[in-house]
C-alpha cells in the first residue's frame, strides 16, 4: 500500500473554497448518503421499478444481479436519481454527481487528494477561478467518459473527475513540489519518503487510469479511469490556457504604452545602451506580445528584467523574465530569468509554491556560484517558512 500524506511546500493563504468542497463533500454523505444506506426504499417508489428493470436488463452477471437486487437502498435509488446516467444526461445530474459517493473509501479516497493537492491550485487561480475550474474539470470528466459509454444506463457519481482536474493544474504548475507517500509493504518496507509530483501524478494517470482504460477497452471495471483521464487533461488544458493568457497579457503599469517606433528592437538596444530604461520597458510593451518573441537578446532581456524588478515594476519584470524562459529555454541567462522570476513570486507577490519551482529550475539550469547562492538562499528561506507554519 502506498498512501499520500502530503505536498511541500504549499502556501500561507487559507484555500477556503477547498475547505468547503470538503465540507460539501462530507456533508452530502453524513446527511444523505448514510442515513439512506440504511433504509429500504419504498415499494410504493415510481422509480423503484425502473431501477429494478435497469438492473436486469443491465448486470450480466447472474450472482452479482441477484446480490444487488437483494440489497437495494433508498440511496441506491437516489443514486440513480442524481447520478449521470450517458443514457439519459441532463444538466443537473452534471453537477449533482460531483458531490455523491458510494462508500467511506470512496469518499476518503478523493477527499486525500483533495485536500493534498487542491491548496496550491486554489492560491495560484484564485477561489473563483479555482471553483470554476474544479466544475469544469469535473464535466469534462464526466462527458468524456461518457463517450465511450454513451448507451450506460448505469450512474456515474464522484468528485474524481473534478479532482483529477485539481491534478492535471498541479501536474505543469508545481512539478517540483515533493509529495510525502507512506510505503507499507509488510513486512518489508514500511517508512514514509518524498517523491517528485509530477512522477507521483505521471503514475497515477499512467498506471492507474490510462493502462487499465486502454485494457478494459474504455468503460468498465468498477472505476471511472475514463473520468480521471478526461478531468486530469483538461486540468492540463486550463494550466497551459492560464499560462499562455499571463504570458501574452500587457502588465497594467505600462498599459498606455501602444505607439511603436518603426525599428522597435534597435530603438529597444538603444535605450538600454543609454541607460532610458523606462524607455525602453515602454518600448518592450507597446508591442503584441508575440512580437517579442526571441526581440531582445538574452543579455538585454535580462537588463530590461532586473531593471522593471528594481524600479516597482514587479508584474512586467515577472512578464520579461517569463518571457525570456520562453525566448532562451535551454539558452544563455536561463538560471538568471529563473531566479528573476522566483524571487518576485517570492518577495512580491507572496507566492512561495510557484516560486520554488522556479528557484529549482535556476539551480538545474548550470547557474553561475553568484546565481546559485542566491538561489539557495531563497530556498532556504521557503524552508524556514515551511518549518515554522509545521510542514514536514
């Protein structure tokens, strides 16, 4: 058995729509699920005969229909009521559905990687975004497995698929996070160790859900891989779609600056050589952002950088330095835009997750000794924080 503890480092907000969607989960099942689990439905039910007929015609084998007819519950029929069925969809069940589980390790289940995973997303979105892209994630979780099972009659139920979302954000924003497994094989091995997250969510899509969804021929199997895969990648599509909307977007503090000499990159060389460094960042900014693909040279882009993170400008020195990492990726000044970038994440806007990623990128990416002990010293400082708040 191997069990998630936990994620390092995490941020210092309280990620309160995480809170209440474990909240919501755990309420649903302590006020609705157990209580029905318990009770008899009602022969006198409407819907006690269709789900009765679903069962038959629906469940080929003989012992395991007999089993469920035999321990049919009122929630086995709320189930059918408020579950997604590919056979018959409807908007309701969509969302409905997210908040339903069919047992305490069921729930226990998702509710662990909600509350490993979902803190660091919830920062780095924002709570609305963050809700709007839990939902989604869990829709598209949902009509994708429903494509290769569109005749199912069957409820589909689960926050898995909307948490597989939270993962695939997890998966491109913090893949250097280190993700605490407790390992019992008894009596072999039993010790807690840190792993990298994205090779704890490399294996969780790959052996857990696309090798048993490509075996199973889709659908089937008792669990949703289906729903997983199709909520894990569109969490990956939210991620690069944020991404690319803070790579591309004009930083408010140089908003006005939309006139465009005729030679912008000589004009740009020539501001920098003057020292008219706000000349040139007006420059820089007038223009599309894709226009500055690869405009500068890595020794400039990184001047223009330190320059906007020296003067207050912190948004357009994060969007020069992210830009620069872009430009340059296995190119000149690499660790430096990268440690540009972590220490404004850090220092400005208060972001110690995204911030590591980027300090350990510097220190992967063969950095100078001046570049590398700064880089440390940054970690060191996540470190310290981590410690004091109780991280482990």
């Amino acid at each position: 058995m191997i069990l998630p503890l936990g994620d390092a480092p995490n941020p210092r907000t309280v990620p309160y729509v995480t809170y209440a969607l474990l909240l919501a989960n755990v309420g649903v099942f302590l006020i609705i699920s157990l209580p029905m689990s318990a009770t008899a439905p009602d022969p006198r039910d409407p819907l006690l005969q269709t789900y009765l007929d679903t069962i038959t015609s629906t469940v080929r084998d003989a012992d395991l229909r007999r089993q469920v007819l035999a321990e049919i519950t009122s929630y086995d029929l709320f189930i059918f009521a408020n579950g997604f069925r590919p056979a018959q969809p409807s908007a309701s069940t969509l969302l409905t559905s997210l908040f339903l589980h069919a047992s305490i390790a069921h729930l226990f289940g998702n509710m662990l990687f909600l509350w490993i995973y979902a803190d660091n997303v919830e920062h780095r979105l924002g709570r609305l975004a963050f809700l709007g892209a839990y939902i989604a994630s869990g829709i598209a979780a949902t009509v994708f497995y429903s494509l290769f099972d569109l005749g199912s009659k069957l409820p589909l139920i689960g926050a898995s698929g909307a948490i597989s979302g939270v993962l695939g954000l997890y998966f491109i924003w913090f893949p250097r996070n280190q993700v605490r497994l407790f390992v019992f094989l008894f009596p072999f091995l039993m010790r807690t160790v840190h792993v990298p997250a994205r090779l704890v969510l490399g294996v969780y899509v790959i052996v857990d859900n696309l090798l048993p969804f490509v075996i199973q021929g889709g659908a089937g199997g008792g669990v949703a891989h289906g729903a997983h895969i199709g909520g894990f990648f569109a969490g990956l599509l939210f991620a690069w779609t944020a991404d690319r909307r803070a790579m591309l977007a004009r930083p408010a503090e140089f908003d006005d600056a939309t006139t465009v000499p005729p030679a912008p990159a000589r004009a740009i060389r020539e501001a920098l050589g003057n020292r008219q460094f706000e000349r040139a960042a007006e420059v820089y900014f007038s223009l599309a952002p894709q226009a500055t693909h690869r405009l500068l040279s890595a020794d400039d882009s990184l001047t223009l950088g330190a320059w906007l993170r020296r003067a207050g400008h912190p948004h357009a020195a994060l969007a020069v330095f992210r830009r620069h990492v872009r430009d340059y990726p296995s190119g000149p000044g690499l660790a430096e835009a990268h440690l540009g970038a972590g220490l404004l994440q850090l220092n400005e806007f208060d972001q110690p997750t995204p911030a590591y990623q980027h300090i350990l990128a510097a220190l992967e990416s063969n950095p100078d000794p001046e570049t590398a002990q700064e880089a440390r010293r940054a970690l060191a400082a996540i470190d310290a924080h981590r410690k004091r708040n109780g991280g482990v």
